[in-house]
C-alpha cells in the first residue's frame, strides 16, 4: 500500500503524567507537521477497555496527504463554525488509529456471541469517492459500533477490488503502471473513508492485488480445475477489438463496450497460441445449478434479490423435441433441429422455427438465395449483448433461412427463420415458435406474416377470436393428427404436455428434459491486469498442467508494454521469459497460459480472507472460519443482486464441499441501499420566441429550448413546482444519478471541511429510508449540521466571547425527573431500545431488547428524528442532569461518533465510549404515567386536571386549585369536605361561609 507518513506533534510538550494535562489543553490543542519519523505507539482495543493514553504525549500516526493539506488549510483560514468539529475530528480518528480501538484480535473470546458486518467490496476508481458511496459504509458502522457496544466481537473490516478493466486502460491511456494507478487510488480511498470516522479494522486491510491474497484465488482456481468444475472450450465471446479482450454481458451497451465505447462483436476467437486453437477458460457453475436455486429459500434477503436470482438460474422443465430439415422436394434431409420448449402442449401450433445467429446449424441449412441477408443479419445480430438482444420492449426482427423443417406432430412444413431474440447460449439455440400462445412470437409472426393457430382455448371460449397471444393454460384444441397417432385435444395443458413427452419418447422424437438459462462462467480475459491461470501447456503435447500448489503464487510479470496486441493474444504474451517455462514434474518445456482471470475472481472469496488475513499456510484458519462464518449483514448495491453474490455463492458451495468452510451459503443477511442522486434540477421550456412554457404544454405548444432554473427562483405550488415570478409555469424537477458528464458529483471532502464527517454521517442516514434513492440537498446538511450545534452547546454551553469553549460541561450531578426520564427513555425506545419483536431481515442477530427499533430496521433517520425530539425537549430543562446526558452520547455515539467522543471525554471518562454499554430503554418509563382526573365542585363537572398515576388527594387539589378554570369556583369558597377516588375523580363540596381556600 502507499502510505504517506505524517508525523503530528502538540505545541505544548507532553507531561509526564498523562492526567496532568488539563482538559482545555486537549481540546484546543492545534497540531503542526513535522518531517521526524517516530515508532507509533500502541494502545489498547476496546475489547481491552483500552484509555485515553495519547491525551497527554505527542500523536504520531499514519495518514495521508490529503488529510494533512485540509487541516493545514483550516490552520491557515480560520472560520467561525457552528462547533469546533475540524479540531475534534482529527484528534479521535487519530487516537482511534494509535490505540487501535477497532482491532479485532486474531484470538477472540469465542464464548461471546459474534457480528460480522460487511461492505461489499469496492473498486478504487481514480475518481475516489462521491457522497453516494459513505451511505452504506455509514450504515455498516452503524451497526458494528452497536453491535461492539452490546458486548458482540465484531468483525468490521475494508479491503480492494483492485484488478480489473478500468485501472489497465487508465493505464493503457496515461503510460503510468496499472500497479502504480492502483495503489494511488487505494491510498486516496483510505484517506477519505478514515476521515468519515469508520470504525473499520485496518489491521485486516487486504487487496486483489497482492500476490499474498491471489496466492489463493489461484489455489481455489485450482480445486475448480481437480473437479472438473473448470474446463476450457471454443464458445462464442463479446470480443472488443479496441480493449483487445473478451467482456462479460453487462461490460457491453448498444453494442460498444461499457468502458470508452469502442464496437464489440460476438465471436468465436479463431487465434492460434503454440499451434492451438484459442480456448477460453469457463467454469461449470450450472453443475451448481440446482443448489445455487433451493438455497435461496432460507436466504434473509430481499425477496427481489432473490427472485432476480432465480430468474437468472431460470430452470424450467419441458421436453426437447427433434425438427427434421427437408429438402427443395420436401423430403427429409440428415440434419434435426433439436428445440426446447416449456409448452409441448402447443406443438401443434408451432408454425415456424427460429435458429440463433450463431446456432451451429444455420450455415448448413440457408438456401443460396438467401445467404447473403442472412450474414449480414448475423453480423449486425452479433454486436449486441445477449441482454438488448432479449429486451421485450424491441422490436423483433429476422430473415427467413429459405429452408423448412417437418412439425413432427402434425408432419406440415414449416419455415425457417434466423432471429437474434433467440440466444445461442439458452437452451438448443433454437425455438419452435408458437405465435398464438407467446407474445414475441406473436409479434414477429404479424410482423412476417406467418401463420398462427389457436391451440389453447381459455375458458372454453374459441381461440380464433383472439387479438393477441394467449400464454396460459387451458384446454387444448386443434392438436390431432391421424399421421402421428398423436391426439391431445380436449386435455388440460398439463396433461397433455405429459402426454406429448410420453409420445415423443416412444416415437423417437424427443424427451423430457430439464433446462436452466443459467449459462457456463466465462472466466478468462486477454488482459495484462489480474490474476494470473496457474496453467502450462507443454510443447510437445500441448498437454494441460496445472502448476503445483507449493509453486504458487504465480506472479504477474513486470511489463512496460501493456497494450493489447492486436492479434486478440493477450499482453502477457509480450513476456516471453515468463511465457516460456518447465514444467516442475517432468522437466518438459512448457508455456503459461497467458489469459488472466475476470475481476470478479477476487470479489468472490474475500469475505474468508478477512477473518484470517496473514495466514500463509491456509486460505482461512478452519476455527476461524467456523467461529466467523457465515456473513451477517452484507450491504452492497442492487447492480451486484445477481453476478457478485452468485458467483460468489458457487464458489463457497464448492469450498464447502471440499471441506473449506463450514456454512453453505456465504452470506446471512444482504441489505440493498438505494442510490443518492445528484440535487434536484429545476428545468423551464422556453418557446421560440424565448417565452415561458408550462410545463403540461410544452409537448403541444412545441417547446424550443430548456432553461435551468436557480432553487432560489422556484416555489412549490400542490404537488408541482413553480416559478416564483410566474407561479402558472409549471417547472419540471429531475434528480440524476451522479456522474461526471452531469456535473453533479459531489465530494465528500468538501462537505467534511466545511461541515465536518459526523454531519455527513448523519445526513447521509437523514435523508429517507435506507433502502429507497433520494437525492442530495445541500440545505438538508444544513439542518443536521444545526442539530449537532444545537447538541453540542446543550452539554458544553455558549461559547465565550473570544469563540471558544469552556472547559468540561454544564451537566450536573442531581437526580433526574420523571419528565426527563420519560424524554430519554422514550427516544432510547426509538433510536435504541425496546424492539418487541422481528420486523425485518435483522431479527435473526439483533437482539431484541437491546438494539434500536429503527436501526433493526434500518430506518436510521426515524431514529435521528427521535434525537432530535430529544434534544428540544432538552433545551427547555433548567438543569441537565449528567446520567441523561451521559445515555443520549452514547445513544448518539453511533451515528456521529467523533463529538459523542469529544462530549464523553468532557463528561470525565477516561476510556473510548467505543465499547462501553449501549442504552436500554426501561419500560416502566415508556408507560403514559399520567391520567385526566375530572374535578367536580358540588357534583358538578367543572374542568379537568392531568395528574400523574398514584397522586395524592392534596396534590391532586393543589393542582385543581391552580388550575385557572377551575380556580374561579374556589376562590373565597368555604371548602366542607373533599371527595377522592384515585385515578377517578376529584369532587370539592363548598358550603356557604367564606373562608379561604385549601383549609378543611
């Protein structure tokens, strides 16, 4: 890793006693760099109640440059803040660095109960972070800080996606070493998640990138190949020319590559490497097939993840049923086309058949006439991905082969047609298609004008009147033929789908068959930067080695030409020293293979290196393992729903099998959070002559031009947004995800310099439910950053008039009141108290006595809002008591961790809050306590009083007494008698003399 060291040493010299340091010294202290370098020393975690041991000597700890540069600019440009946070910040994340707080020792007490909460892995882009990345990290501390808090050993650590397209065309692009690229970026990541406060075990801080963790993503590749589970073969690849490698499906868009744009066309690579064929490495997750399916059924995840899951596995059971090719004389010809379909009921109307582009077939099938427009349609067909070529919302289209196939159940002619709707990759490539009972069948048959007949009738009504293809199920008409002996009319779909298998089988055309769209992983690139395939081929056999376990890691070679080839062999072709080597066991000459892994070989397995991170002698220590696994809370973004955790979930399984990990599935809980858009844009359509347009009329009074509109100059009119000139023109507001070519990122190190990382924090969780996208509003910080003042000086107090802060608090030391009681349990309740039962996907570890309803839920921002509730009832006390305000800090302490240390330590406690006790809410404070006693005089109702329970006759009337309705009827009344019934009523008989009120 690249890490700049930065040395920070206090004006004042460090006394010898590491209490003589006054409170006010600490917190004013203002840090200078120096160049000297110095040993760190080493405190305590909070699993050892580690103190404050810094407090009084010179800070010396690692950071980066860029932290540095922000707090020499805030030396240099003083300025007046709503609390001193750009001292506070600085001070605990460096004092959480050097005790080494968050550190999860490698030996854990295994009899405490565990919580291992993770990010899904991050790629270090050179761009570095936008204030959309810290909302899932904010909510995983969060979490782990709770969770340390109640006694758990937690496991929170942070590590790189490093290898992969993005770093080696930067590379490619600058001439700077994708290494050096790589190690930049991970050093600006570090610096900016250290300066949000994350609670994250840098000590278990691994990369992709390092030959001590690829040793093993090398070795897993290795217990793959053993298996048979990794094989290679010639298939049809996304090949880019220009980034001269193979792309995965979602790496391509509209038929360029995701990354720069550059044309991709689908292909077999016909190259030749050492006198073969080009192979590509593919790995054989549908023999996982089943398991990657049933085990999602006790999944804690979202239901759409999962789903999502299941539709890429996609099985279904059908029948796979031959189509014989005729002749120009209608006679059959030695080539069948085998289709596979879920609905052999509806054989009788497949009027037409329908090959892939690439079906392995279609050369031999089209008719001279029409081989011309049937190459050009494949060439256009394969520059799509398989996604845009399946998207519903296109639309259809094909050339017709000029050749026939045979209906084996009805023995009619039906043609033959090439479109890219059908994938190569799914099924047989092939499809008989059935226009009346599929939409996209229906489609192009309307299209082509091919025929299409009805033969599933819905509830007995006659299939030929209607419009549009029929799906589903029914009774099956027009499907007898006296040639085949097949007869299936009348019969529910079910049993006649039964019924046409059974016939198929027997007569020899065709079976049942069970089919996944899930396809083979395709898992090697032409690329320089990633993990090396621990392969040779001999040279005198081309015999496949794979290289001893002892021998790896296998190294990437050092090039300085990187660049693709532009023969499609890969860069580390260029390394012929590393490509020519011996084979260790029989002494033959060999040469490496030299494809590399994809980018998601890492992501898959990291999850296990982090609970054992240095160990050299196994991929993860197996009590380690056992004590760690599975995953807890796993948050990541939605885009990696399917290919990350399924890719993922195969490779545990297959671990499990070999005796790796103990757990079948990697991963207990995975929470999706929602995107944070760029501000809201107010746009205005102006018409030709530069005047305003509404809006709603834009379309047809034909809008010239767009106007964007300043917030300031925007009002909201109902539910629409206006102009505050002209509140009848109606404004359109967008919000888009953030994106360089928008304008509309923005940095989070800008908000941390002139609000500070808490108030990020507390934003970013503020903002909406955790899981739904919303979109940034700078006046929104605003509020919470108010909310932290507002806190800040309720336990401090006012600044002094020279702008700083006494020293200490203005708590005190009495008892608190019931009302006050009442304010702190009731938000503990909310933001981190009483949940009374499971509500969401967190029930599983969370305990439910002791963890935040709103956390359990991560509804984070109801349970700000309770702190906020709190802290206005607070600033209407005359005195705060030091065990109320002592509870909401360590309430607090979770989500704005840098001042809850800041407040805990001015409380007067000497050790990080990190690890002390999280609130509980009591319930007998939780009860409404008080009761509405009605108060008669002389039997008559004259008002209301509100006491509370178990009040005293005399308290009761003193209140009655006070209280300025009823007063009036006391007042110089001689009171005969008082009659009391607790909780009931209050009734006060007067008699005629004049005495003074409250005597008996």
């Amino acid at each position: 890793m690249l890490h700049t060291h930065l040395h920070i040493q206090l004006h004042q010299p460090p006394p010898t006693n590491r209490h003589a340091l006054s409170f006010a010294a600490f917190s004013r202290r203002k840090f200078t760099t120096t160049t000297a370098a110095a040993a760190v020393p080493i405190g305590k975690s909070c699993l050892g109640k580690g103190v404050l041991n810094g407090v009084s000597r010179s800070i010396k700890s690692s950071a980066t440059k860029e932290l540095s540069e922000v707090e020499e600019q805030d030396c240099k440009e003083p300025m007046k803040r709503a609390y001193p946070f750009h001292e506070i910040e600085p001070r605990w994340q460096r004092f959480w660095e050097e005790n080494r707080t968050f550190r999860t020792p490698d030996d854990v007490d295994t009899s405490k109960p565990k919580f291992y909460v993770l990010d899904m892995f991050p790629y270090p882009s050179g761009a570095g972070l936008h204030v959309g990345h810290p909302l899932g990290y904010t909510a995983t501390d969060i979490l782990a800080r709770v969770k340390r808090m109640q006694g758990f050993n937690v496991l929170h650590p942070m590590g790189w996606d490093a290898f992969g397209l993005p770093a080696e065309q930067y590379a490619i692009e600058t001439g700077t070493h994708p290494k050096v690229t790589t190690m930049r970026n991970i050093a600006r990541f570090r610096s900016q998640l250290k300066s949000l406060g994350f609670s994250y075990d840098w000590e278990r801080e691994i990369s992709t990138t390092e030959p001590e963790y690829y040793k093993w993503t090398q070795w897993i590749f290795l217990q793959l190949l053993k298996r048979g589970l990794a094989y290679q073969a010639e298939v049809p690849v996304n090949w880019c020319p220009a980034l001269g490698t193979v792309l995965a499906n979602e790496e391509v868009v509209d038929g360029v590559s995701e990354r720069g744009g550059h044309p991709v066309i689908r292909k077999v690579l016909s190259l030749f490497i050492a006198e073969q064929p080009m192979q590509q490495w593919i790995l054989k997750i549908t023999a996982y097939a089943d398991r990657l399916l049933e085990d999602l059924d006790d999944l804690d995840w979202p239901e759409s993840v999962k789903e999502m899951q299941r539709n890429w596995i996609g099985r279904s059971e059908g029948a796979e049923l031959e189509f014989c090719v005729l002749n120009s004389d209608v006679h059959e010809r030695d080539i069948k086309i085998a289709v596979y379909t879920t609905r052999p009921d509806t054989v009788f109307g497949a009027t037409y058949l329908v090959l892939a582009p690439e079906h392995f077939l279609l050369s031999s099938i089209v008719t001279t006439v029409q081989s011309k427009y049937v190459e050009e349609y494949k060439e256009i067909a394969l520059r799509k991905s398989d996604l845009e070529r399946t998207e519903l919302q296109k639309e259809k289209t094909g050339v017709f082969t000029g050749s026939y196939a045979k209906n084996p159940a009805n023995g009619e002619a039906i043609p033959i047609w090439v479109a890219d709707y059908v994938l190569g990759s799914y099924g047989t490539g092939a499809i008989m298609a059935v226009p009346a009972h599929d939409t996209r069948d229906h489609e192009f048959a309307l299209k082509y004008d091919i025929p299409i007949c009805w033969v599933v009738n819905p509830n007995d009504i006659n299939g030929d009147d209607f419009e549009k293809a029929y799906p589903g199920e029914g009774l099956i008409i027009n499907s007898s033929s006296s040639t085949t002996s097949l007869d299936i009319n009348g019969l529910p779909s079910k049993v006649a789908a039964s019924k046409v298998i059974e016939w198929a089988e027997k007569t020899a055309h065709g079976k049942k068959k069970v089919n996944y769209k899930l396809r083979d992983w395709l898992f090697a690139r032409q690329r320089y930067w990633g993990e090396p395939i621990p392969v040779s081929f001999l040279d005198d056999s081309g015999e496949r080695v794979p290289l001893p376990e002892a021998e790896l890691p296998l190294t990437l070679p050092e090039l300085d030409d990187f660049t693709p080839t532009g023969t499609g062999e890969p860069p580390l072709s260029k390394a012929v020293s590393w490509v020519k080597t011996t084979d260790p066991l029989s002494g033959k000459p060999a040469r490496r293979e030299t494809s590399t892994m994809p980018q998601w070989a890492g992501s898959c397995w990291y999850y296990l290196r982090f609970m054992d991170p240095k160990n050299s002698e196994a991929l993860v220590d197996k009590k380690k393992e056992m004590y760690w696994s599975p995953v807890d809370v796993y948050v990541g973004g939605a885009e990696h729903a399917v290919l990350h955790l399924l890719y993922s979930r195969f490779w545990h399984k297959v671990l499990y099998d070999i005796g790796v990990v103990s757990t079948k599935e990697p991963f207990k809980c995975v929470i999706n959070q929602g995107i944070i858009l760029g501000e809201v844009q107010y746009m205005a359509f102006k018409d030709q002559d530069g005047n305003y347009i509404s809006a709603e009329a834009a379309a047809t009074l034909g809008a010239q031009a767009q106007e964007r509109i300043p917030e300031e100059k925007v009002t909201k009119s109902g539910e629409f947004f206006v102009l505050k000139e002209y509140p009848n023109i109606r404004l359109v507001a967008r919000a888009h995800k953030m994106s360089k070519s928008r304008g509309n990122v923005i940095n989070p190190d800008d908000v941390v310099l002139e609000y500070g990382a808490d108030s990020l924090r507390l934003y970013e969780m503020f903002m909406g439910p955790f899981r739904e996208s919303k979109a940034w509003n700078t006046s929104g910080i605003e509020g919470v950053h108010r909310f932290l003042a507002r806190t800040w000086r309720l336990i401090v107090g006012s600044p002094l008039p020279n702008g700083e802060y006494r020293d200490g608090t203005v708590v005190v030391d009495g008892e608190p009141t019931r009302d006050q009681l009442r304010s702190l349990h009731r938000c503990i309740n909310k933001g981190a108290g009483m949940n009374p039962g499971p509500k969401l996907s967190f029930h599983h570890f969370i305990s439910s006595n002791m963890v935040t309803e709103e956390i359990d839920g991560t509804r984070f921002n109801t349970g700000i809002s309770a702190m906020m509730e709190f802290i206005n009832a607070a600033y209407k006390w005359d005195k705060h008591p030091r065990s109320i305000i002592e509870s909401f800090v360590l309430l607090l302490s979770p989500y704005a961790p840098h001042m809850s240390e800041e407040l805990w330590f001015r409380l007067g406690h000497e050790s990080s809050l990190a690890c002390e006790t999280f609130p509980e809410a009591d319930l007998a404070y939780l009860k409404d306590s008080t009761i509405v006693l009605p108060v008669q005089i002389n039997g008559k109702m004259r008002g209301t009083i509100e006491v509370e329970e178990g009040c005293t006759e005399e308290n009761a009337f003193n209140l009655a007494s006070s209280d300025e309705r009823i007063s009036k009827f006391l007042n110089g009344k001689t009171i005969k008698k008082r009659i009391y019934v607790p909780g009931k009523i209050l009734n006060v008989i007067l008699d005629n003399k004049t005495v003074k009120v409250g005597s008996q």
